[in-house]
C-alpha cells in the first residue's frame, strides 16, 4: 500500500504547501498591497486590499521614500557596510577555515576547534552590546561605518569558517598534492587550486552573510545615530509621535527586501550548489 500511488495523500500535502506558502506570502503581499494606498484607505480598506478592486492605487508613498535622502542614505550605508563586512569576513575567515581543513594540530582537535567557532555563532548578540558600545566608544568609532563592519563580519566569521571549512574537506587532496610536486607552496596551492574548486561554496556562504549583514538591526540601533544609519533601522524610525505610519513603513520594509532578494534570485543556482557542496557531517 506505501508503494501505491495515493490521491488523497497527495492532495492533503498539496493543500499543506499551499497554506504554508500563503503563511508567509501574505504579509510580503499586505505590504505591498498598503504601500500603494492613501494613508486613509491603509486600515479603512475592506477585504484583501486588491489594487485596483478595493482602491486605486497610487506611487506617491514610493516616489516620497525614493527621493527621500534619509532612505538614500540609508540604503548606501547598508550596501556598503554589509559588503565590506561580507568582504572582510571572507578574507579572513577562508584561511582558517582552510587551515582546519588541511592542518592537524597536536594539543586540540580540529573539530573541538570548529565546534567552538560554532558556538560563537549562537552566542546572543545582545550579549555582546555593551562591551562592543564601550569599546566602540573608546576608539572613536560611535556612528561610524568602520565600526558596523567590524562588528558584523565578528559575528559572520564563524558562519563562513564552519560552511567553508567542510567545502575544503570535501575536495579531492590529490589534485593539491599534484601542485605540491610541481613546486608549488601552501598559499599558491590555496589561491589557485583550493579557493576555484570551492567556489560555489564560497558564493553561496558570501550571499547568506551579506543577507546578515543587510539585515542587523541590534548593533546598527546601538552603535549609529546619524551618519551610519542602515536600512532597517531607517524603516524602524516610521514609528513616530504620530503612531505607525503604515504606507511609509510598507515602502521602508519592501526596500529593504528588494537587493537580497534580487541577489537571491540571480544565484540562487550558486546558493544550492553551494551549500550542497559544504554542507557539515560532524
């Protein structure tokens, strides 16, 4: 009977996927459905607020956001801290990662040292606030875009040392050795064997920490007031003496959305590919 083809199973599953889709497609379609709104039709609207049929609508909260320099400011403080961060935290974190891949060490496992690299990677965040903020603040950093950078690629060098690390092992040792007879060093081995084959991987890893990076909210709040202010804590700022500007916060939030999700899309092969091929056994 569980080797037989089932309709009803099927179409339950079918129904699951559907519901599960809808979940979490339909706050990404409310907001689009309020950004094009007048302020007064954002709560009046009846039913699913469908362009068109339930209002008319309108490019005025786009055009207002779009030129607004604020948001410009804060979509080119994003787009550069998050790259510089993804960046720094691939530059440093492919050599260690390399090294526990290919290196043995006497007094510590490797794998003691990657687990321990993992548990940065969970260790809370707001944990790590006030010490960052003193620190920060000592060094003249406050509201700087050196200092966002720094302070994300800390916490995505342990995401990329893991994922990486086990894209090396995974590649065959004998074409390095082949380099190794021919002359060549660790770090020629590294750049022009190790780092081509695992490319995708590499790709992939840089994408999901540059979605990170786009996406903090904790330290670019804490750490920027005026002159680093990132996007999400722009969109956050839609919550005024006023109340919750819903049409402006729904134009902030989709444009936050929009280059991860783009980039997303565009490698989404590499992304697959990626994670496939470093993908973590222990």
């Amino acid at each position: 009977m569980s080797g037989r083809h089932n309709p009803m199973r099927e179409t339950a599953y079918w129904l699951l996927a559907i519901v599960v889709v809808m979940v979490f497609v339909f706050p990404i379609y409310w907001a689009v459905s309020i950004s094009f709104r007048q302020p007064i039709e954002s709560l009046a609207v009846p039913g699913l607020g469908i362009p068109f049929l339930d209002f008319k609508p309108t490019l005025s909260h786009w055009e207002l956001q779009l030129a607004n320099r604020e948001t410009q400011a804060a979509l080119v403080n994003s787009t550069i801290i998050a790259t510089l961060a993804t960046i720094l935290a691939l530059v440093i974190g492919m050599p260690a990662a390399y090294a526990l891949a290919r290196f043995r060490y006497e007094r510590i496992a490797n794998r003691d040292i990657t687990v321990w690299f993992f548990s940065q990677r969970v260790l809370p965040p707001v944990a790590t606030v006030i010490p960052f903020f003193l620190v920060m603040r000592t060094l003249g950093l406050l509201d700087t875009h050196l200092a966002l950078i720094l302070i994300n690629a800390t916490f995505l060098l342990p995401f990329v040392i893991v994922i990486i690390r086990q894209s090396f092992i995974d590649l065959p040792y004998e074409l390095e050795e082949a380099a190794f007879v021919d002359g060549a060093s660790f770090f020629q081995t590294f750049m022009r064997i190790s780092i081509p084959l695992a490319a995708p991987s590499i790709a992939a890893v840089g994408l999901i920490i540059f979605a990170f990076a786009w996406n903090d909210f904790l330290f670019a709040l804490t750490l920027s007031a005026k002159n680093a202010i990132t996007i999400p804590v722009h969109t956050a700022s839609t919550v005024g003496t006023r109340g919750v500007e819903f049409w402006f916060l729904a134009v902030r939030a989709l444009t936050a959305m929009i280059p991860p999700l783009i980039i997303a899309l565009v490698a989404q092969r590499y992304i697959v590919r990626g994670l496939t091929l470093g993908a973590v056994k222990g």
